[in-house]
C-alpha cells in the first residue's frame, strides 16, 4: 500500500448488464437496423428511373463523345506546355549557373 492508489471507476448512468441482456440488447438494435435498411433500399428501389432505350443513349453518347476528345486533347496540350515550360526554365537555370561561374573565374584573386 506505500506507492499503490485506489481508482475509483466513475459513477455510471445506465447499470452494467449482464452478458446476456447485452447480447439481446444487440441482436435487437440489429434487427431495427436492418429493418430501416431494407426499407431504404425499396424506396429506392420503387424511385429508380426506368431503364432507357438505346436511342437515348446513343444520342447522348454522340453529343458527349466530342468533349470528351476535346478534354482529351486539352489536357494532352496542357502536359506538353507543362513540360516545354519545364525544360525552358531548366535551360534558363543552366545559363544562368555558367554565366555565374565564368564571371567568378574572370575575378582576379585577392591575396
């Protein structure tokens, strides 16, 4: 009893249950679940679109179809800039870095 402390747990508002009024308790709240769940899923179900013919969805298929190039193309355009812009400012550092190095070796050595 010299470094030992005694815990006392906090005061609890709904009294422990035994293991088996727990698993009721579970199994209870399961079958609530499910329940809800499947009546989600039938109203989905019953609010569901028609499936649509094919003509639809080959017209819509032949107006999506030239943006979808058009974003294609776009982003190809947009890579090759990124990349063209990448190797210029490479470039440029390069220049830069020898323009300094031959301006430091033109220095005269001070001693």
């Amino acid at each position: 009893q010299s470094g030992a402390t005694h815990v006392v747990p906090p005061p609890v508002a709904v009294p422990p249950r035994t293991t088996i009024k727990a698993l009721q308790a579970q199994k209870v709240v399961a079958a609530k679940i499910q329940q809800r769940r499947e009546e989600k899923g039938k109203v989905a179900r019953s609010e569901a679109a028609p499936p649509a013919d094919e003509d639809l969805k080959q017209r819509v298929k032949a107006s999506v179809e030239p943006k979808k190039r058009a974003l294609a193309d776009d982003a190809a355009r947009l890579t090759m800039e990124k990349k063209a812009s990448g190797a210029q400012r490479v470039q440029e550092w390069k220049q830069q870095v020898h323009e300094m190095t031959s301006r430091v070796a033109e220095r005269p050595l001070l001693m």
